[in-house]
C-alpha cells in the first residue's frame, strides 16, 4: 500500500503528517515554512519519495455555504501544482476542526500551555490523516 502524507495547508505554513506503512497510524512529521508554492510543492514531493509514500491527502475546509473561498483556491492550486511535478495520486479531505481537535489533544497529554502556544499545522495535518486512515478503514470493513 505505502505510506500516505498529509497536508494542512496554510499561507504561511504546511503541516506535514505521514502514515505507518500499514495505514494505521497518523504521525506529525515537519512544518514546511511556505516560499513560494512550486518550492512548497517540491519539498511535499521530496517528503514523498524519501518516506516512500504513495497517496497525498490535502485538508480543505468545507463551507457550509458552498462556496468557495480564497483557502480552497489556494488548496486547489496546491493540489494542481503537485500534480503537475508528480505522478502521485492527490485528494482532498476535510480538515474542518483540524487545529481545534489538535489543540485540544495537547491539552488531553498535559503539554504545557507555553508550548501549546506555537502553531499546530503538523499536528492538525496528523488530524486530517487520522481521520482519513479511519474513514478508509471502515470504508474496508463494510466491503468485508
């Protein structure tokens, strides 16, 4: 099957969470700090192939009205260039809650409210994983 990385994409910064090689799992990896979105888009590729990974899952945030703001352009045009300089299969998942489910799992491990202040995004990109892992799991067991 291979690994499978996520993304939590931002304007300043991409978190990055990789899978166990059994799907299972969800692991914060790295935080990319956003250059310029070929160069981001290079370094995902490069995560890629160092970790063997062999499907990406990007977070997008799904309005409840249905359209579409600047976030999801941004996550399409992600989506887009990775694709374009890869021949991996990219989808997207949704990351509604993402850093809010991340922030509070922080809480849930006694991590320290002054590193709980720091950016999340490659533990919100775990979140977005998990969810995803689990979601294929179940989709596996009622085709069992």
């Amino acid at each position: 099957m291979g690994r499978v990385l996520a993304v939590d994409p931002g304007e300043k910064r991409l978190g990055i969470a990789i899978s166990d090689p059994y799907g299972v799992l969800a692991t914060p990896l790295t935080v990319i700090r956003h250059e310029s979105m070929t160069v981001d888009c290079l370094k995902i590729i490069e995560l890629c192939a160092q970790n063997d990974v062999s499907l990406i899952v990007i977070g997008q945030a799904l309005s409840a009205s249905g359209e579409e703001s600047p976030q999801v352009r941004h996550t399409h045009k992600l989506a887009q260039t990775i694709r374009s300089l890869s021949p991996l299969p990219v989808l997207f998942w949704d990351e509604s809650e993402s850093t809010n489910l991340a922030k509070k799992a922080a809480i849930e491990m006694g991590v320290k409210k002054k590193k709980r202040a720091g950016h999340l995004d490659e533990h919100a990109a775990a979140v977005i994983l998990q969810s995803y892992l689990e979601a294929q799991k179940g989709r596996q067991a009622n085709e069992a």
